[in-house]
C-alpha cells in the first residue's frame, strides 16, 4: 500500500480501501506541500501539543489566518492517516473544528485545521490562575454542553454515522467567544449505517471509554454517548474523571449504591441557591442514564441535547449576569473575585488618557473584537489595566490622526 506520489486523490485512490470508496467532501480540500508546511508553520516554531498519532503546531497561511497542522509521527501507517482525513472531511458543522487541507507526502503526513484561540474546557475545569479557580457559571457550561452535544447529534445522524471515539474536556476546543468546537478525530469512525463495528484494539482515554466497548470490542454511537456523561459529571464538580486510583464515575455510583447524597460533589460555585441546585441535580440525572451500562438504556446525543436545552431554558437569569458567551469572567467584571467584593475608583477620559499617555500603543497590552487594554500604574494605586471600548477607540483614532 505505500504510495511514493504526492497528489490527495492519486494517494487515496492507490490506498484503495471501502472507506476509501465513501469519500464525498462537504467542501474541497487543499493539498500542501512540505515545504509549503514548513513555511505556515516557521519550520514548526511554535506547538501547541501532541496526542497519541503526533504533534500540533500552530501556523498562518498566506493570507495571515491562524491554524493548527497536526504533525502525524514517523510510522503512522497511511490508512490510519487516511480514515482521519476522510472521517473528518465529512463533517461541516460550526461546533466541530473545520479541515481545511492535508500533506501526503512520503514520511510527511500532515493535516491542517482551523485554529481555535481559547484553549479548550479542560483548561477552564481543572486549571486555576493567581486568584483560584477560574469562575465558570451554570448558564455558560450548559451553552458548552449543549453546542457539544449538538455537534454529536449531527455526526451520529449522518447517512454513515460518524463516531468520534474520544469524547473528553481536552478534546472541547473554545473559539473567541468560548464556544465549543470538537477536535481530534483519530481514533473516529465512519459506521456502517446505524450499525455497530467491531474492533481488536480498544483506544482512548482512561476514564472516559466505554467498559461496554472495553468488554466487546464493538463501538457504536452508544460509546460517545458514554463518554459525554462522564463530561457532564466534570462540569458539575470540577473533579477529573481519573485522580490517580480515584474513578469519578465510581464515586457517584458509590455515594449512590450506599444512600449518600451526590449534593457534596458538586462544585460550589453552580450550588449556591435551591433552584440551580435542583438543575444541576437534572444533568446528574441525564449524565447517569449517559451512563448505563445496558447501551440499549442510554439515551441518544439527539435526546441528551434537547434535555440539556430544556435545563438551559429553566435557568433563571439574575441580574449582571454576563451575556458575552464568556465563560471566564469578562474583562468588564474582572475586578470581581471570589470572596469579598472591591471598591473600584471612578476615573475620568481625561485622566486615563495622561496615564496611558493617550491610549498610545507602548501601552497596549491586549486586544479583542469587544476592545483594548491598556496598561499602567495608578499614582493611588497597584498596577492596573485598563479596557477601552471599540466606540472610545474609534474616537481616540480620529484624535490621532
């Protein structure tokens, strides 16, 4: 099966396997050269991880948009390399990381996707910053569950359903407005329609397979509907899927078996008050059907999304909650933390602009599509930031110029 060329379809078509012959893209894909590769990526200058088949860097193409190329390591056999391309090429959907292009080049397997900005819902769940935990209100991990599962959804309603085989936090890339989109799809499956498929090697990640698949060997769409549930108990505790011997499914089915409240797993932060209590208790409810061992009992990714959305709807909504889709606390808000609230000055235009020696550019230190920051020390005060909207911009321009 080695193929020394270096054209896309020439390399499937020598890589001439029945899923192979089910190709049809939603969207033409691009063909790079290594070299080409090289250039994107300033010769691999800058990663951004790796995972079980290679390396992630980040690149720019020509026309200066961001992207990821995932660097397949020397001995990826092609078919391997091949049913990811295919298995992804499949999908368009705005929460699944769009492919945009591939290298087929000997001993240069490539693929370049979208680059999604914001980490991904591991990072929020279990990373902290200098102040503790990062906030993370119940409306914004519904709207993060809820896209998720709709990305599912889709991919399992497809006429060859797709199976993406490693549903986890890290797998959950957030965009700019932190909304989620799926990566990783290599260890996806294209099904038989709405049928099983069997396997002798069982991959993905501790803590999230499927023990119905690990005991058979047969996936179906019924394994990521498995692994979703155990996502839905890490954004309603906080706790990893796996701390070292700890499971967090066996907790909950222990603290269950033995008549204990679940209540004392929940994160704090989404328990404050008896109504999102009862809907956090909702998500527990619809993560444990998830869980089933009999398949059969599990719901569907299309009911889990319309039960999650129905959840959403019921959540009320106070007063200052932020709309921005941001699951960080915004940088409207970031003087607020944890704990005892702050008193902040007042300042006037004209004051911020002698301390950012009017919003000059050696200042700056960070942007985005709601504004600036800038940067400087209060004569009354520690180091500060400042954030100055697009409308206030606009006119700081036109005093510029």
């Amino acid at each position: 099966m080695d193929y020394q060329g270096n054209n896309l379809s020439d390399f499937f078509q020598a890589n001439g396997h029945l899923v192979l012959k089910r190709v049809d893209n939603n969207y033409k894909l691009r063909s790079f050269t290594e070299k080409e590769i090289e250039h994107i990526t300033d010769r691999y200058s800058t990663s951004l991880g790796s995972g079980l088949f290679g390396d992630v860097y980040k690149g720019r193409l020509d026309d200066r948009r961001p992207v990821a190329v995932k660097r397949y390591k020397n001995g990826t056999k092609k078919e391997e390399f091949a049913k990811e391309v295919i298995v992804h090429s499949q999908i368009n959907h705005k929460n699944v990381v769009r492919l945009l292009g591939c290298c087929t080049e000997e001993d240069a397997l490539m693929i370049v996707m979208e680059f999604v900005c914001n980490g991904n819902l591991y990072n929020i769940l279990h990373c902290s910053n200098a102040d503790g935990p990062i906030l993370f209100p119940l409306d914004k991990r519904l709207d993060i569950a809820i896209e998720s599962a709709e990305a599912l959804s889709c991919m399992h309603s497809m006429y060859s359903p797709v199976l993406h085989g490693d549903i986890k936090p890290a797998n959950i890339l957030l965009d700019e407005k932190y909304l989620p989109k799926l990566s990783d799809f290599g260890i996806a499956r294209l099904l038989s329609t709405h049928e099983a498929q069997r396997t002798k090697t069982v991959i993905g990640c501790i803590g999230y397979v499927d023990p119905l698949f690990c005991q058979s060997g047969i996936l179906t769409t019924k394994s990521d509907v498995y692994s979703f549930g155990v996502v839905l108990l890490e954004m309603i505790t906080r706790k990893k899927a796996t701390d070292g011997a700890t499971s967090l499914t066996q907790c909950f089915a222990e603290a269950v078996g033995r008549g204990k409240k679940v209540r004392q797993l929940f994160d704090a932060e989404i328990t404050y008050d008896k109504k999102k209590m009862k809907l956090v208790e909702e998500i527990v409810k619809l993560a444990v059907t998830c869980l089933r061992l009999d398949d059969k009992m599990r719901p569907t990714m299309v009911e889990v999304a319309d039960r999650l959305r129905r959840i959403r709807k019921a959540l009320p909504k106070h007063k200052g909650e932020s709309s921005t889709g941001s699951p960080y606390a915004d940088i409207n808000n970031w003087h607020i933390r944890r704990g005892k609230a702050q008193d902040v000055p007042t300042i006037s235009l004209d004051e911020m602009k002698k301390i950012t020696r009017n919003f000059s550019n050696g200042a700056l230190i960070g942007e985005s599509s709601q504004g600036r920051v800038f940067f400087k020390v209060l004569k009354y005060g520690p180091e500060s930031a400042f954030k100055s909207s697009q409308e206030i911009d606009l006119k700081v321009e036109a005093i510029r110029d």
